[in-house]
C-alpha cells in the first residue's frame, strides 16, 4: 500500500510542476490584462482556453499532492 501511494505521490508532484511551467505567465501588465484578457472573459469560450484547462488540471494534481502527503505522513508515523 505504502508503494502504491508512493508512486501516485511521485506522479503528482511531476505533473504538478510540468503543468505549472507550462501555463503562461502573468507578465503582461496592465495594458496586456484590458486588451487581451477581455477577449477571453467576454468570449464564449473562457473555460475553453488553455490556462483555463491547465488552472483547472494544477488544482486536480494539488488536491492529489495534498491527499497523499497527508496519507504517506500517517502511513510512516
């Protein structure tokens, strides 16, 4: 059970970081937030983007990293 719990431990802090650099960075500043975040906050397709997708995935994979730390602490102590 320990292994088991392990491994998804190891797969959720991997995917947590790739998905974390692979969102954009909120570097744009005032004017890139008026100009191009009205587009996708008024569009049709706001949840369809893909920071939506990858903020959405990043909270999946940090409930599953929380779950099993709380899990693999229990287990060993």
């Amino acid at each position: 059970m320990q292994v088991i719990i392990t491994v998804l431990h190891i797969i959720f802090s991997l995917s947590l970081i790739v998905i974390v650099l692979l969102q954009s960075g909120k570097q744009a500043g005032l004017s890139g937030s008026i100009a191009g975040g009205a587009e996708t906050f008024f569009g049709k397709n706001k949840g369809r983007t893909i920071d939506a997708i990858l903020g959405k995935y990043t909270v999946v994979a940090a409930i599953g990293f929380v779950i099993t730390s709380v899990v693999l602490q229990r287990i060993l102590s």
